[in-house]
C-alpha cells in the first residue's frame, strides 16, 4: 500500500488560560487543543488524521496545502 505524508500550516492561539487552540486552514472545522504547545501540536496530529481518514472514506477529495498569510507570525 502506498503511504503519502502530506504537511499542512496550522495555526497556534494562545488562550487566556494558558492552554493553546489549534487550527488547520486547510482542513475546514479540523481544530483542537491542549494544556501545552507539544499536547496541543501532537493532538491536532490525531485530529488531522482522523480528519483524512473520515474524508477517504466518504470518498471525498482530501484538501492539499492552502497558503497562508499571517499579520503577526510567531515562531516559537
């Protein structure tokens, strides 16, 4: 079975709590979250895989890369 690993931007939100909000621009309504930056990065991974999975097997088209442009980019 061929196995394509696709990279998307998403988009990191610090809460007023603490915690971190993350989006996927290209992967509309695919959001999650976490206490810290690495548990919010490692579930949005789950969450975008889950995403891919769902879209195959509604035999959706899966959604490539969109570029995006940020007012204010951090990089942490």
């Amino acid at each position: 079975m061929k196995h394509t690993r696709m990279r998307y931007t998403v988009l990191v939100d610090k809460n007023e709590s603490g915690s971190y909000t993350v989006t996927v621009p290209a992967l509309p309504g695919c959001i999650s979250q976490g206490e810290t930056w690495d548990e919010a990065l490692a579930n949005i991974e789950e969450a975008i895989t889950g995403y891919i999975e769902t879209l195959k097997i509604l035999k959706k088209p899966v959604p490539v890369e969109v570029e995006v442009t940020l007012k204010d980019p951090v990089v942490a």
